[in-house]
C-alpha cells in the first residue's frame, strides 16, 4: 500500500483506524514494513496522530486536523 492510499484510508475514518486495519489479510514482512514506513513519514509530516494505550495493544491512528 502506498503512502498516498494509507493517508486516504486514515482520512476517511473519523475514529482513526488500527494499525492491523491497514495491513489486513495475510501481507508479508515487506508490506508490514512499508506501511509502517509510510506511517512515520506522516507523522513527521505532522498529518496524523499515533495513539497505543498500552504495551502491545493495538496501535490507533487518526489524521490531524489543519491548522
């Protein structure tokens, strides 16, 4: 999946989505490294916000609204 797709996808939801949302299915390790690439480019971007309530629960994202 491709950076500009994940933000779409991100975009799209106002509850955010989960991290397994966007690699669903059975993706292999490159795809898995991909997203989560893509991911910390949007957060340097400052396009998105990362939430995990605890160790090893599922990470939540959610697009950042401009400013």
């Amino acid at each position: 999946m491709k950076m500009r797709e994940i933000w779409q996808q991100i975009k799209a939801s106002a509850d955010g989505v989960g991290f397994r949302d966007l690699v669903h299915g059975s993706p292999s390790k490159l795809e898995i490294v991909m997203t989560f690439l893509a991911l910390l480019e949007l957060l340097r971007l400052h396009k998105i916000a990362v939430r995990q309530k605890q160790a090893l629960g599922e990470i939540r994202i959610k697009a950042v609204e401009s400013v």
